[in-house]
C-alpha cells in the first residue's frame, strides 16, 4: 500500500470531558456478567453481525452517505467522557487523509482500511479493562462495504463473540489474542463508514454485555453525527 499524507487532529474536547454535538449521557458501565465468556481463543457463539453467507457478504442495512471528513464530524461520532460514566478518558485524535490510496490500490483482506478517506480513535481505561473505539470513513458507501466484506473475511479465522446484533447497523464480533492481552473485537458496517469498538485487558472478563452496550452507544453517537448539518 503506498503511502499517503496525513493530517493529525487531536479531538481535545474529548480527552477533556467537554461534550460535543450529539452527546449521549448515562450510559454507564454494565456490572460484569458471571458467565461471561474469556478469550484466549476459547469463546463461542454463533456472533452478532447481518453478515452471512461463506464469501463475507454484507447486507447493507442502509446508514447515511455522508462522508466523513472533518474533525467535527468525528468528535460528534466518538464517545465523549459525558457519555462513559464509570470510565477513564485517556486519548482521542483523528487522521484526515490528505491524498486517500486509490481504492484500485487495494487488494488484500487484511489491509480492508487501505482506501479509507479518514480514521478517529478514542479511547478509555476502567478497572482491569480498556475500551476504544475505532472509526473508519471511505469516499463513498460501496467503498466502505467492500472494507466490511474484507475485514469480514480476514477476521473469521478468530473464536466469534456472543454479542447480539446492534439496531440498524451489520455487525459481527470476535475474540482475539495480541500482544498478551485478551480482546473483544466488536465490527459495525454503516454508511460510508467502519465502526469498531475493542474490549482490550490482561485477565479480563470481556464480557459481552459492556461490548453491546458500548457498541449500541457509538452506532447512535454516527448517525446523529451523520445528521448533523
């Protein structure tokens, strides 16, 4: 993939605690389920997402063309400390693609995000577990169904996750183990953009439930952001 120029914008209104546009409140840390499922390669479940059939077809559940592009967009779509109680906000910026890679560029699974126009992180710390959330925006809305249909096909070598589908998103989630943590990676299709929240913590429970909730919070944090004029 070749390279591209990138501009570094960090979101400090949400490392901060000031909300923007948007902002969702109360939505508070789930109590950790008893059953919850650990990963280490050793979850099971039937997964969460629309997506079916062998090839990783993606059923385009609808989402809006808006494309992802400015630094307000993104701080309007990223969870904000308002809207994580109970969670400890640590960072949060996003890159804006100055010369996007061609997506005729592209080709293997595993770099599903080589098109992509733009990309926003924040990211948050509770007791034992961190919490980040990924957005990844495309010129259009067949380009970024062509990242879901990749990443969907690389991904499926991983344990999947028990997590229930989100409303009005295609999503799937899996169990995966880097860098000697434990993680839960839970990937949402929308629009023209790829959302992905990660439970991410050494010895932590991962429980389904905080992936779901989290999960459910940012899909309505982009679409209000999609809205907003």
């Amino acid at each position: 993939m070749g390279s591209s120029a990138v501009l570094i914008v960090a979101l400090a209104a949400l490392a901060t605690g000031c909300g923007g546009a948007g902002s969702d409140t109360g939505a508070t840390k789930p109590p950790t389920s008893d059953s919850a499922t650990k990963d280490s390669g050793s979850g099971s479940g039937s997964g969460s997402g629309s997506v079916s059939g062998s090839g990783g077809t993606v059923v385009d559940k609808g989402g809006s063309d808006t494309v992802f592009r400015t630094e307000e967009r993104f701080r309007q779509a990223l969870p904000d400390p308002a809207s994580m109680a109970g969670w400890t906000p640590r960072s949060a910026n996003a890159e804006i693609e100055e010369a996007p890679e061609p997506a005729a560029n592209c080709g293997q699974d595993a770099d599903w995000y080589c098109a992509r126009t733009a990309r926003g992180e924040a990211n948050f710390e509770a007791v034992g577990e961190e919490a980040q959330f990924d957005l990844t925006a495309f010129a259009d809305r067949s380009a970024a169904q062509d990242a879901c249909r990749k990443e969907k096909t690389w991904s499926a070598e991983y344990t999947e996750a028990q997590v229930p589908p989100i409303p009005g998103v295609d999503s799937h989630a899996y169990y995966r183990n880097a860098g000697g943590l434990d993680g839960l990676n839970l990937f949402m299709c929308t629009g023209t953009v790829v959302a992905q929240v990660l439970l991410e913590g050494e010895g932590s429970s991962l429980d389904p439930a905080t992936a779901h909730s989290l999960a459910q919070l940012f899909a309505s944090r982009i679409h209000k952001a999609a809205a907003a004029r």
